[in-house]
C-alpha cells in the first residue's frame, strides 16, 4: 500500500496491514484521527499539553493492542475506549482534579425548570466573550469525568448513545442519565453567566 | 403536555430523537409555557457551544498535532526498545532469589515466642504476573496463623 494510496482506504484495512508490519498503515490512522481524539482529550483534561500526550500515549497503546481489535467493530469507538480511560487516568493524576461533589437533584425529573431567561447561543457569544468561556470551561471541569467523557462524544463526536455505550463500557441508559446531568450543569453555567 | 413531559421531549429534540409527530405538541407547549421555552433554548445552546469551547482550544494547538505521528512513532521504538533491551538480571533469577529469602526467612524466624514451630510441609510459593508485565509477586504462604510474605519486584527493584 503506497502512502498516497491510504487516504481512502477503510479502517479495517488498515488495521490489516498495520498488524502485517506497514507502519505507515498505522499513520495514516493517527492522521485520520488525531484531531477528533484531541479534541475529547483536550476537553477532559482540559489542558492542551496534557492532551498531547494523552493522544499520543493513546496511539502507542492502541499499536500494541491492534491485535485484540475485533474486525467488524468501530476503530474509532474501539480507540476511544482507551482514549478516554488514558485522559481519566491522565486527569485524576493532575493537580487541576479535585473531588467533585455530585448533585443527584439533576437525576430527578421532579427537578423543577429554571426561571426564563435568555442563554447565549451560539459559539460567536463565545468568542466575543472570555468569561463566557471561562465560566463554560468551570462548568466541563467540575463534572464528574465519565459525564465529561459522555457529553464530549455525544455533543462534540456527534456520537450514538450505543457507540458511546461501547467506548464507555456501560449501558445506554446511563449514559442517558450522564448526559442528562452534564447538559443541566452546562446549561446552568451558561445561564448563570447570562444572569451575571 | 405538562411541563414534565415536555421537558423530556426538549432533550429528545436536542439529540434529534424526537418523533415527527410530537413536534407540533411541543412547539405549542413552548408557546405557552416561558420556562420550558427558556428550557429548550438552554438546552439546545449546550451542544454547539460545547463543541465551538473545544474547537477554539484544539485550534490553540493544531499546529502542533502535525508531529502527532512524530511522538507516536517515538513513544512506538521506545516500548520496543524496552522490551528488546535485557534486564540486567534475568527474570527468572528472582524465583532461586525469593526462594532463599523464604528460607533464611523461616531460619531465622524467632523462636523464643508461644507460637508453635514452623511446619515446613505447609508452605507454599507461586508467582504470578501483574497487569503491567514488569512486576511479578510471590506469594510465600507458611499455612494457617502465619503471616503471608508478599514480594512484588518491579522493572528489577524490590
């Protein structure tokens, strides 16, 4: 397979010659992926650097355990499986993680919706505002990892509750339940720095 | 709709799992109703914020990704390398090692106390390999009321 020739090439095949030895077989699925894998990394461990290497022992680990990959499956929900657990590991390890205190009223559907007000809608609001992604990047931090992980996949991944059920290792009504928590602290941060 | 179903439907909306024909439903009980329309306007905000806070700050480092294949490909040759490499002590020299310990263990172990003598019989030692495959542990078991010895030697120290 000629390095110009693997741009199109599936996953599947991909794998295939990486586990015969073509390790530019395996680039061309760092290079398909490292992107999308930077931004769930960089999003959990919320510090570029440490998301660098997150990605890149993720990769490495990924090379290793090829031959465990079940052909027929998902690469991308196969790697980012150890993604995920490789930026957990990476963020429990950090100084910036601390014990997160966990609000079940959020798992409650008696839980009474907010008074009206306007939110900020789009990602220009964003980018004209630095304490609006201040207060955003708050919020990401004090969820707790796996509703973290979830919503990251769900929202910025545009990934199915099954797929994530894979890459997570647990069941589609939790993360159901997860994403419903991490959207009401997100969308509660984002109408507090409304209201202030 | 009261305001609880709506606003499991608001959810359903955002992932785009909300049938066709409960829209309209909703759409009327938004009208009527500010706070699941302030509801529906929070959560329908989440998503492409989310997704524009985590692309500005990949954006912040993009350039560097284009060594990503770089890092990967070193952080590939330096586990080869490591497996490759010998240990200065060969692995299983640990077992004769741990052997010996156990026995100048159980030689020296001290004999003014109530306890009855040590009955060598009853002692048993495995070893098994840990997750990391660079750690082995022994397991001295000396039989019932005498402490289990557990040795765990990693990446050639103790």
């Amino acid at each position: 397979m000629t390095e110009r020739g693997k741009a199109g090439v599936p996953d599947d095949e991909l794998i295939r010659a990486t586990l015969g030895g073509d390790e530019g077989a395996f680039r061309e699925l760092v290079e398909r992926y490292k992107g999308r894998a930077f931004g769930v990394a960089v999003g959990i461990v919320g510090d570029g650097d440490d998301a660098m290497d997150v990605v890149q022992d993720s990769f490495v680990k990924a090379y290793y355990k090829l031959k465990e990959f079940r052909f027929g499956a998902n690469f991308y929900t196969w790697f980012y499986r150890l993604l995920v657990n490789q930026a957990i590991d990476r963020w429990r390890k950090s100084s910036r993680s601390s014990e997160v205190r966990f609000d079940e009223s959020w798992l409650s559907e008696d839980a009474s919706p907010p008074d009206s007000f306007a939110y900020p809608k789009t990602p220009e609001d964003l980018a004209s505002s630095r304490e609006l992604g201040d207060a955003l990047q708050r919020a990401i931090a004090a969820l707790p990892e796996h509703h973290r992980a979830v919503i990251l996949l769900r929202e910025v991944e545009g990934m199915a509750y099954e797929e994530i059920a894979k890459a997570l290792d647990c069941s589609v009504g939790t993360v159901m339940s997860r994403l419903h928590y991490a959207r009401g602290k997100l969308k509660e941060a984002l109408g507090k720095h409304r209201e202030g | 709709m009261d305001c609880r179903t709506a606003r499991k439907r608001i959810e359903e909306k955002v992932d785009g799992l909300l049938p066709r024909e409960a829209e309209g439903e909703l759409a009327a009980h938004l009208a009527a109703c500010p706070a699941c329309a302030s509801e529906s306007e929070g959560m329908s905000a989440v998503g492409p914020m989310l997704a524009a806070f985590v692309g500005a700050r990949a954006a912040e480092k993009a350039p560097r990704l284009d060594a990503m294949w770089t890092r990967v490909r070193a952080g590939i040759e330096e586990r080869r390398e490591a497996e490759r490499r010998p240990s200065w002590i060969p692995r299983w020299a640990w077992l004769p090692a741990a052997l010996a310990l156990a026995v100048l263990a159980l030689l020296f172990y001290p004999t003014g106390t109530a306890r009855s003598p040590f009955n060598p019989r009853s002692f048993e030692v495995s070893f098994e390999d840990v997750e990391s495959d660079t750690a082995t542990v022994a397991l001295v078991d000396k039989g019932e009321d005498l402490p289990r010895v557990i040795w765990i030697i990693e990446d050639g120290k103790t």
